[in-house]
C-alpha cells in the first residue's frame, strides 16, 4: 500500500496512522503517536510552515474546519524536501 493512512476519533483522538503517514509529515515521536490529540498534530505541522506563513494556532484551527471528522476523505500534498 502506497497511501498514507492516518485515522482519528471523532474526538479527535489519534486512533491509527502507518509507516507511510509518518515518512509523508515527518512527524516526531513525542507528536505521532496513538492516543496523541489530533489538534496538536495540526498545531506542529502548521508551527514547522507546512500549511503556510502567518499565525500557527489559527491556521491549524482553519484548516481543521475543512476536514471532516467522521468520514473518510482524500488528501494530498507537496512536502517543501519534495
């Protein structure tokens, strides 16, 4: 399997995630793990500039509006090392 798989409860407790979710974000330990909270790991890819300039808190914030939380959806980008 090719695709990075990442699963969180619907309160938004991380739940399952694979070894390609984790080459894909470059995710530490101490921020990947089972049991982690979902909104800390928006905080840290958004703190690191993935999800572009500005505020770190309010870009996780609304970028986690647009991602359902109980369905299935398809995500894709470019990590700044290629």
């Amino acid at each position: 399997m090719d695709q990075a798989i990442y699963i969180c409860s619907a309160d938004g407790i991380v739940q399952y995630f694979n070894q390609q979710f984790l080459d894909f974000t470059e995710l530490p330990e101490d921020v990947a793990f089972i049991g982690a909270r979902q909104a800390d790991v928006f905080e840290f890819i958004a703190k690191r500039g993935d999800l572009g300039p500005g505020e770190y808190r309010v870009i996780a914030a609304k970028r986690k509006r647009f991602w359902p939380e109980t369905a299935p959806f398809d995500f894709s980008a470019k990590r700044p090392a290629g």
